[in-house]
C-alpha cells in the first residue's frame, strides 16, 4: 500500500475561536476556511497543557504530561522520547520539522549547535523569531543579509538574563520593547519573516520528497506575541470595527478607561488588530503549502492537519497570554484534517470533545500501522470516515499542582490546595463564576470529581510485565 503522507501545520498560541470556520465574523482566514470546507472541523478540541513545551511533547508522543514527566516548562526533552517520527520511521517515512520544535528551552543555549533530532531526518529548528543564531537567521542570511537587523521580535527576558551571567554578546539588534500591546508593522521585508521562512521551507521539503511517504511539521511561530505583522496584513481590518470581549459588572469594574490600560477597548482593538494580523499571514502562507501540495498532485494522498499547541486569553479575564486555569480560550485550539483519499463526508463539523492526544493514534491508523499500547489517545479514524462517533465524555488539562477536565457543558478545575471550581460553559461560556461553594450544584462538582477520577484511571498504562511474576 502507498501510505499517505501526513503534514502537521502547527501554530503557537492561537485560540479555537481565530478562524472564520469557528465562528469569527472579523477575521480573515479564506485558505483555512476552505481547508475546514474539504476536511472535517472537530471544534471541541482542547490541548493537555497549557504552555508550549508540554503541550508540544503530549500532542507528539499521545501521551498525557503525568504520563511524561513534563508538566511546566523549561525542561529538556529526552532525547529517547517516543515521537511521531519514531512510529512511522519503519514504516518508511521520511520525516521533518521546520521552524518551531521547542522541545529544548531556547534562552540558555546557543543555537549554532546541531539539535537533537528526537527522531526526526530533517531538522530545520527556530523556536523564536529572530533573536538567535538558529536556522531562520540562517536562512535570511543567506538570501538577504541587510535584512538581519529587522528581523528580531525581542529578546526574551531570560535570555538577558542569562546572557549577562555568561558574559555573551550575541551581536544581534533586538526592539526595545518585548510585548507591546499593540499591532506592530514588521520591520523586516514581507517575505522575510518567520511565518513566511517556515512556508518557504516546508514548500521546498514537500518538493525534495514526493517519492517518500513524509511526515513534515511545519512550526509556525504566530500568533504569539509580540503582535509583528507585515502591514499588509494590518491593513486588511479596522481595529474600530473588531468584536471586543465583554465581561461580567465584577470585571468591568477594574477595566482602565485611559488608552494607555492594558484591558482598555483601545488597548484590546489593538492586541485583536495584531493578532488577527498574524492569523491572516499565517493563512497566506497555509494558502501557498497547500497548492504546492495540489500542484504536485499529492494532495488526495496527504493528510493535512491544521492545529495549534494553546490559546491566548486576548484580553479575556484582564489577562493575556496562557496558563492557569486553562479557560477555553486558552485550552480550546482549532483542529482541521483534511485527507481528500480517505476521509468520507468532507465539510463536516464534528462537536464531540477530542484530546490532543488521539491525533498520534489517529494517524497511524490512518497509515495502517498499529497503535502502541504505551499511547493514551483514541483514534479519531471513525470520525474521518462518518461512522458512528461522539467523542470523549471528558478532555484533561494538566500543568504542574492543578488539573481541569472538560465535558460537554462544564469545566472543573482541582488545584493541589484542594480548591475547586466549577464553571457551567453553557450558561457562563467565558467562566467567570466559580459555581463550586453553590449547594445547588453539589452532586454536579462530585460528579466531575468522579469523572476526573476515572479519565485518570483510563489513562493508566503500567509498564508490561514480562510474565505472570
């Protein structure tokens, strides 16, 4: 049999609801709608951790942070984990990543040396845009090095830091501030930046590998802040006209009304411009993968998937970025699968509740090979084919001292001091009211509770025993 090839675009920090396909009236994503349009839309899909490294590693190994040991950041992968490359690499696939991994902490390493490959037989790693010696500064170097000095979006504060213990000048210029709140026009050319670094280069490795079955991760950077768009991409909205959050009397109350308020609506129109931005370059770019793939006459027997590694609050909850309690916004991401050769019904929406997780044991079904006992995901092969399917009874978030799991109407969070919380999605969506002190809703917290439980047990997969003792 031909196995089918499998591209993983990979987005960092972008929330379920940044897609036209989801909902979004504002934003402009005309190629990933079209991509949702050909394949199936699960939009219930949440993420196992809330921040990068973790939520990268689980969504790679289909296994649950606990389960790995690595439930906060900052922690290197071993380099002997189970990944997707390792599955398929029997199997004849040739495998990728380009642009971000981040499977290493980035700000106290130098760049220049050779990554592990975790697996992988093409390494092309930049986990930031621009502030290191890594492969995107590479790259620009070699087709455009006036560029150099426009091309970094800030220095991350611990990479100072540790910069100024070593004694390290790296000789790169960096912007003054790391993350403004506000959308800012690239200074760097439109086709230099990270986003289009990581098109270009998957482009040219699809090209490279059309006789290989190939697994090829396309990292993009964006939507994380800082908010750096093209101002092409800029352009395309009025901040004036975009839907802001609203938020309950209790929160309204502590809202700025200066421009200069974080959480003011004119702080919020301008981290929703840049956001959205970034969303749209992201979606050129998708744009011009895919036709690579249509051009070449791969694209029946490529599985596309589009997905994201967490959200971003956005102003939501007075926050912005990701972590802890894991609200929807943050734990709730996009995934689209398109796979024109294999799936049936294509422009569905499915709702039931899927982990980052099953999408591991899912494409090695797709791929006829058979799912290792050691992954704790459920394949979602009989959703692409419209057989009966309706989800999981729960989704886990998990970060280091608290858990949160998901059901179709509530969210239940359970930190280490035994401090729960209960938010009903269906009549608060954005979670503001913690309903677990309310009488009303005791049998509901312990049914969660119990829920929760049992997720974990199911999850639960001992080492094997060799023999009966």
């Amino acid at each position: 049999m031909r196995r089918p090839n499998i591209l993983l675009l990979y987005t960092d920090q972008q929330r379920w609801d940044a897609l036209g396909a989801n909902g979004n009236t504002d934003i402009q994503t005309p190629h990933l709608d079209q991509l949702a349009h050909e394949g199936i839309n699960f939009d219930h899909y949440f993420v196992q951790n809330p921040v990068c490294m973790p939520s990268r590693l689980s969504f790679l190994t289909g296994q649950y942070p606990s389960t790995l040991g690595i439930t906060h950041m900052g922690v290197p992968v071993p380099e002997d984990a189970v990944t997707l490359p390792h599955l398929l690499r029997n199997y004849g696939y040739h495998s990728a990543n380009i642009g971000k991994l981040h499977f290493l902490p980035h700000a106290n390493r130098d760049h220049r040396e050779p990554h592990p490959d975790y697996g992988f037989d093409h390494l092309e790693i930049s986990d930031e845009p621009g502030p290191y010696a890594d492969a995107y500064r590479a790259w620009v170097a070699a087709q455009a090095p006036a560029e150099l000095d426009n091309i970094s979006l800030g220095l991350p504060p611990t990479t100072e830091i540790w910069q100024r213990a070593m004694g390290i000048e790296d000789g790169i210029k960096h912007p003054d501030e790391r993350f403004p709140i506000k959308a800012l026009p690239c200074a760097s050319r439109s086709d230099l930046t990270h986003t289009a670094f990581v098109a270009d280069q998957t482009i040219d490795y699809i090209d490279r590998h059309q006789a290989d079955p190939f697994l090829c991760i396309a990292g993009f950077y964006s939507p994380h802040s800082p908010w750096v768009a093209p101002q092409e991409y800029i352009d395309r909205y009025d901040a004036d006209a975009l839907t802001l959050p609203t938020f309950p009397p209790e929160v309204e109350a502590h809202r700025g009304r200066r421009d200069t308020d974080p959480h003011s609506d004119a702080a919020l129109r301008q981290a929703h411009l840049g956001y959205y931005a970034m969303v749209s370059e992201v979606d050129h770019h998708v744009g011009r993968i895919l036709a690579q793939l249509d051009e070449l006459g791969l694209a029946d027997n490529t599985i596309v998937v589009f997905t994201s590694d967490h959200g971003e609050w956005l102003g939501e909850h007075l926050k912005y970025g990701k972590g802890y309690p894991g609200h929807d916004c943050i734990t709730r991401v996009p995934l689209l699968v398109r796979w024109p050769g294999g799936q049936a019904a294509p422009g569905r929406t499915e709702s039931g509740l899927v982990e980052g997780v099953d999408v591991v044991p899912t494409l090695l079904e797709c791929a006829g090979i058979q799912v290792p006992y050691h992954l704790q995901g459920q394949s979602l092969y009989p959703a692409l084919l419209a057989r009966e399917w309706s989800g999981k009874a729960g989704a886990l978030t998990e970060m280091h001292g608290w858990k949160t799991l998901r059901n179709a109407q509530y969210r239940y969070l359970i930190p280490a001091d035994g401090r729960e919380q209960l938010y009903d999605l269906t009549a608060d969506p954005d979670a503001y009211r913690n309903l677990s002190d309310d009488p009303a809703h005791g049998a509901i917290v312990a049914q969660l509770r119990r829920q929760l439980l049992t997720h974990q047990l199911a999850g639960e997969r001992p080492l094997p025993r060799t023999w009966t003792y």
